[in-house]
C-alpha cells in the first residue's frame, strides 16, 4: 500500500551534499516510495559528486546568491528535462555562515557576514519560490531545514539562530502570498542537533552535540533519518492539512533541561 502516496511524483532538492546531509536522506527515502528526484547543488564540483551518489537523476547546479542562476536554473530544467514540468514538491536543505574569523560575541557578527548568511540560507528560499512558482503544482509542498529553537542563546551557534527565525517567519507570509492563485504548502523540519558535515565546521558544536545527548530523554542525539522522515511526511499528500508550520524533531531535548543527572553533576 503507497500509504505516503508519493509513487511517481517528482520533486526538486536544493543543498545535497553528501551522504551525511539531511538532503541526502530525504533523497534517499524518496527513491525508496518511488518517486523522481533532480537535484540543485551549489556547483559543478559538487555536482559530480551528487552524480556518483544518484547516478541515475538529474543534477544541475546552483549558486543560489546570484539570482540569475537560479533563472537559468529554472530555464535549463525545463530545456534538459521536460518543457512542461511541474513538481509535486521541493526541498530548500541550504544554510551557510562564515566563521572563518572565529566564534565572535554576537554583537561583534559583522554586518558582511551577517548578510551574507541571511542571503544564502534564508533569502535563497524566496528567490527559489518566485523564479519556480510556476514549476510547482497547485498543490505542491515545500520544505525547508531549520532548527529546534531560535530562542536559546547557544554561544557556539554564532548568528545563525536569528538567520532561521527569519526563515520560520517566512512560511506564513509564502503560504499566504501563494495561496492567491494556489494551495502549495510551506513548512519546516526543525532538528536539534545532528551529526553532519556542516556541523561539524562549527567551533565548539561537538561540545553541544555530547551535551544533548545527555539532556535529550533517551541519551541519544536526533539522527539525520529522522528529520528526513519528517520531510518525507510533509512532502507526501498525507500531510495536505499542514503549511506554515516549524515540525520540531528534538526526541524531547526541549522538555529536559532539568535533568537530575545534569543538576547532579553541576551542582554538587
């Protein structure tokens, strides 16, 4: 039984990386129902990459800070694979901050990087969602990456916390500018903290990771299958009923902060 009923649908995946990615996953599971998926990757060396991983789907690439590309993305789909396309849904898995200068208080982020990062990993989703709009299918879902909280003042996550409280604020204002002329969806998973490639270029991130191990109820960090399974779920019709919503994945990170063990330790 196709429960999820995504056999046959197509859609597009900005951001895959490699195999440790949550794209990847998503990707993954997604061939898995049978579905068709092209992927949108950040340049040709990273492209040739995504083709060993997928040999058999369509890789173009993509810089998503310049916005004629993402035009000429847009143009060179509909040439390579068919004039008359329309996804099912897309994902947006892109985020980046420059820490090259280090780990700095957040009142001394400069204003280039700053941007830089808003640009990249928040602003590429509007620049995406208006060059494809009429790509998508009327009734089509997309889906982003963010993150549990944007409210926790974590040291070692830099600026980027308030970067992805503007992209959750986006889903509202994109599902009710979309919702005049469709019904496509808009939504994000939200992981706590996962053990990826992009993490683990963050200063101080694998100190915070072992720490939400011990402070998640389980003892075990949220794995990149998971909030791919999420992604999955909200790409899939089955969850038609829900758009401009933040879906947390944090297996209850965010219920135990008073954690005996924890107080334990730090107190005594």
């Amino acid at each position: 039984m196709d429960f999820l009923q995504l056999n046959n649908k197509r859609f597009l995946i900005f951001g895959v990386a490699n195999k440790k990615s949550v794209a990847f996953q998503i990707a993954k599971m997604l061939l898995e129902e049978n579905a068709t998926v092209d992927f949108a990757v950040q340049n040709e060396s990273v492209a040739k990459k995504v083709r060993e991983l997928f040999p058999k789907q369509n890789v173009f690439s993509c810089n998503v800070e310049d916005d004629e590309e993402i035009k000429q993305l847009r143009v060179e789909i509909k040439k390579e694979i068919d004039s008359s396309i329309r996804y099912d849904g897309l994902v947006h898995s892109i985020a980046f901050a420059d820490y090259s200068d280090g780990m700095k208080p957040f009142h001394e982020t400069s204003k280039l990087a700053f941007l830089q990062a808003l640009d990249i990993s928040c602003f590429s989703l509007i620049s995406i969602c208006r060059e494809f709009a009429g790509l998508l299918k009327t009734d089509a879902s997309v889906v982003t990456i963010s993150i549990s909280t944007t409210r926790m003042a974590s040291e070692n996550y830099g600026f980027m916390a308030p970067i992805k409280a503007a992209l959750d604020s986006s889903l509202a204002f994109l599902t009710k500018s979309f919702s005049s002329f469709s019904e496509v969806r808009f939504n994000a998973v939200a992981p706590s903290l996962l053990k990826t490639s992009a993490s683990a270029g963050i200063p101080g991130y694998a100190d915070s990771y072992l720490f939400a191990e011990q402070i998640i109820p389980r003892k075990r960090a949220v794995s990149t299958e998971e909030a791919a399974a999420t992604a999955i779920f909200l790409l899939s019709p089955r969850s038609s009923g829900i758009t401009a919503q933040k879906i947390i994945i944090d297996a209850g990170m965010g219920i135990n902060y008073f954690d005996k063990e924890i107080i334990k330790k730090i107190v005594h």
